[in-house]
C-alpha cells in the first residue's frame, strides 16, 4: 500500500514565501536603520548587532529544543524581529540589555506559543514593554546626534560617534508641545530610538511594502487617522496643552507602528474592516497614553492591547461568506 500525504486545498499558491516576505520588511527597513547608525554612530550599531546576534542564537536554541530544522532560524521572521526591537531602543542601550530583551521576545513572546504564525502578541513589542518596566532608566537615557564631520580633510568622526562620551538628550517625546521644526522631526535630527531617526525614510519603507502587496493599506491610513484626528481636535481645543496631530505623527515611533509593527500578519486582524478598526484603536491609544499616561511614548503598548483583541474584531467582523444571504434577505424571498 503506498503511503499517502494529503494535502489541504487550496492548491493555488501566490508565488512567494513567509521567507521572502520577510526579508522584503528587512530591506524596507534598512535605509531607516542605516541612517539612524549614521546619526548616533557605533552605538547604535552595536544595538543593532547585539538583537541580531542574541535573536538568531535564541531562535536556533528554541528549534533544537523542539527537533525542528535548524534551518528555520534563517527564515528572517527572527532577524525581523531583532531589527524591530533594536529600532525601538535608544542607541545608548548597553549592548547586553539589548540582548536579553531579544532573548526575551524570541523565547517567551515567540516560540513558546508554538513558532511562527501561532504568536498572538507582537514578539518585539513585548520584548520592548518588558525592558522599558525591568530597566526604565536605560531606556529612557536618550543620546543626542553626533554627526560624522564631513569637510576638506575628508570625513572626521568625533568621540560621541565612536561611543566616548556620549551626550543624553531629551526626546521630543518629553515636550511635544515644543515642536515647531517640522523638517528635523521628518529627517530624525533630534534624540530617540532608531525607529524615531527619520519619518521620511520609514514611510518610503512603508509605501514600497504597499507597492510589493507585502501589507495592505487598511492598517497605516486607520492608525495615522486614529492619531492624527484626536491629537488634531485636542490641540484646537487646548493648544497650549495638547500637542499637534502633524507632531505626534513624526515625533516617536507612530510611523514605525503604522507600516511594521501594527501591520504584523499574525498578531492583527485579516479583513479590511477589522484592520480598519485595529489600526484605529492603535492610533487614538497612542494619542491616550501621549496625552495623559504616564509615558511619554505609547506604541508599544496600543500595539499589545490591541493584539488582544484581534480575535474579537475578527470574530465580529469576519467577512461574509460568498453567496451567503442575511436571515432577513431569505425570509423576504419566502
């Protein structure tokens, strides 16, 4: 008797791969990562190779456990994940708290719920929240831009590039009220996260995910409109309280939540009309947490609180099934 594998239908396959789909984030999110090493210099590196390096070796570790392929470390949902968290952490991060937060979300917000696709939080955002309440005064040590001098003698890197004697700056965060410079908020020319350098170049990021149908543009426009519309409203009311809707979408990491962070396939809602209504929730608790909470940034933990109720919004708001008519349509028709 031979021996048969089935298959579940549909057959039909789109011509690309969770692998493929993941390095095409990572490379959407390079130029905004390289700029941001640009502006902090070999802090901000070593941040980055330190999740990068953690994040692989914890993913690999987790497979062995398991008796998986040790190849699927290499599938870029881990490397991803690194990028993300990395990106949302000052550059003065001491390298092995970095580490651990990476460690922190492969391990316990990623593979202990059964790997890829099976995760119902953000694995980097909870790597994020869990180093922003074990270690508040690192992550919020925020460290001022140090510019390469370029002039006639070429290229001269000066000591807070190089990672001596860093200078701590105030992120805009802190008082937004003050920001009237919109240029330097669009280009990063202020202090924050990686993920804060540039506005511009993580939208570009954004709008190329779009173009390749990597992530629909359900999730971006509700959650910049969710941000947008009540920082907006408040601000008319109260100017001299609430800061500008223009301020808190270039100021923190709310473009980086619209395009790579909210947008994650497994942990948001899959029909339009619920992306809609969980890009919206992540927008205007954004705004609450800015606003009235306790931290000056409130990304991380809109995105989490809304991945908890993914399930309810897709319940709820799970498209129609084809052909399928209401009981009202089908008692009319009798």
């Amino acid at each position: 008797m031979s021996k048969i594998n089935p298959i579940a239908a549909p057959h039909t396959h789109s011509g690309t791969s969770t692998t493929n789909i993941m390095y095409l984030v990572v490379l959407a999110l390079l130029p905004a990562a390289l700029y941001g090493v640009y502006l902090f210099g070999l802090p901000a590196l070593t941040v980055l190779a330190s999740c990068v390096v953690s994040a692989l070796i914890a993913e690999l570790a987790c497979l062995q456990l398991q008796g998986k392929r040790s190849l699927a470390a290499l599938d870029g949902s881990a490397l991803l994940t690194a990028l993300l968290l990395a990106m949302s952490l000052p550059a003065s991060t001491p390298w092995w708290i970095a580490s651990f937060g990476c460690c922190f979300a492969i391990t316990l917000g990623k593979q202990v719920y059964g790997g890829l696709g099976h995760n119902p939080f953000n694995p980097a955002m909870l790597g994020r929240v869990m180093l922003l309440i074990c270690f508040p005064v690192e992550l919020t040590n925020w460290q001022a831009i140090s510019v390469p001098d370029i002039g006639a003698q070429g290229i001269m890197l000066n000591q807070a590039w190089l990672g001596i004697d860093g200078i701590s700056a105030a992120t805009p965060l802190a008082d937004l009220n003050q920001l009237t410079n919109w240029q330097d908020l669009a280009l990063g020319k202020h202090p924050g996260s990686l993920g804060e350098t540039s506005a511009l170049l993580i939208a570009l990021g954004g709008v190329f995910l779009i173009w390749r149908g990597i992530i629909r543009p359900y999730i971006p426009l509700a959650l910049i409109g969710g941000l947008f519309v009540p920082a907006t409203i408040a601000h008319m009311l109260s100017p001299n309280e609430y800061a500008s809707g223009i301020a808190h979408l270039l100021s923190g990491g709310a473009m980086l939540a619209a395009f790579f962070i909210a947008t994650d396939m497994v942990t948001s809602p899959t029909s339009p009309r619920g992306q809609l209504l969980f890009g919206a929730g992540c927008g205007l608790l954004i705004w609450l947490i800015r606003s009235v909470g306790s931290y000056p940034e409130g990304v991380a933990f809109a995105v989490l609180i809304m991945n908890a109720c993914t399930p309810v919004i897709d319940h709820y708001l799970r498209p129609k099934i084809f052909g399928a008519q209401s009981l009202f349509k089908r008692n009319k028709g009798v």
